[in-house]
C-alpha cells in the first residue's frame, strides 16, 4: 500500500497526498477520474508546469 502523508486539495477534488514525492491520488473513484482528467486537460491546454495542491490535514 502507498504510503501518504497528507490529505488535500487538487482542482477542487480531495485527495491523499505525498509530500515526499509529490504523488497524488484520489480519496475516491470519481475524484481519482476527475483529478486525472484535469491534469490532461492542463498538461495538454496549457504550459502549466506545476499543480497548486492546498493542504487539507496532516495524516
């Protein structure tokens, strides 16, 4: 099992966040889906290089 160290935010979706190597993962399927489909649409409509991630909880 991955190991993460906060809980927050990405494009309005909650998620499990390592901040130790940056790896996101959703808290559910649809968040997971949506959170992958907002990287997509940024990496491929935008020259966004980094992702604002708000810091819910420490876990």
């Amino acid at each position: 099992m991955k190991s993460y160290t906060h809980i927050a935010k990405i494009y309005g979706f909650k998620c499990y966040f390592n901040e130790d190597n940056g790896e996101v993962e959703g808290t559910n399927w649809l968040n997971e889906k949506m959170i992958e489909l907002f990287v997509w649409i940024d990496l491929t409509f935008s020259d966004n290089e980094q992702f604002k991630i708000e810091i819910i909880e420490k876990l």
